[in-house]
C-alpha cells in the first residue's frame, strides 16, 4: 500500500532552517511613553538587575512602579477581606441553622405505639 503523505500546499517543496529557540535577548521594557525605544537585555543577570533596580532612561522609574505594584495589593487586599467577611457571614449562617432546633418534628411518646 502506498504511502499518503499530506497536501502542504506551496510549503511542499520548501526547506526550512533549524529553529533553534533563544530566550536573551529580549525585550524588558522601553525608554519612551510611545514604546519605540526597547531596553533589551542580553542574559538572566541583566534582566534580574533591570527588575531589581530599574534603568535610569526607562520610561517608568522604580518608585512609580512600586507605587503602582503597592497599589495593586492594597486593591487585592481590600477584595480578600471582602471576601472573608462573605465567607464568615456563611458559615454562621450555616452554624445557625444547625443549632435551632428542629420544632417541626412531632415529639412520640411511648403512649402512642
């Protein structure tokens, strides 16, 4: 039985290059506010002390996205607390229900058997 071997199409013929992936360099930020100028980096170390120290040409400097990442949790902080006030509301709730009792059973008394 033959082989069949898939229509690729204009690609058939083609040979393409090995792709190797590459992760450095890379893009971490840019210097200007309509993002045409990149700070690139060229391996891990750069690109922990760009994160950790910032750029002195960057465009947002490191107190104003610490500002902004401060501002960040105190929103997240605000969500959970809502959050734990719901769920504490629920459990009492539930552990109301569970401590009334139960009125509307009928009470048998020995007489009745």
């Amino acid at each position: 039985m033959a082989k069949v071997r898939p229509y690729l199409g204009v690609y058939e013929n083609m040979e393409f290059p090995e792709y190797k992936f590459q992760e450095y360099p890379k893009v971490v930020g840019y210097r200007d506010e309509k993002k045409q100028v990149p700070i690139i980096v060229g391996d891990a170390k750069e690109e922990v002390e760009f994160i950790t120290k910032g750029e002195p040409g960057a465009f947002k400097s490191r107190e104003d996205e610490l500002e902004a990442e401060l501002e960040r949790k105190a929103v997240e902080l605000e969500l959970a607390k809502t959050q734990l006030a719901e769920m504490k509301a629920q459990k009492e709730l539930a552990d109301s229900k569970k401590a009334a009792p139960a009125s509307n059973k009928p009470v048998l008394n020995v007489k009745d058997i």
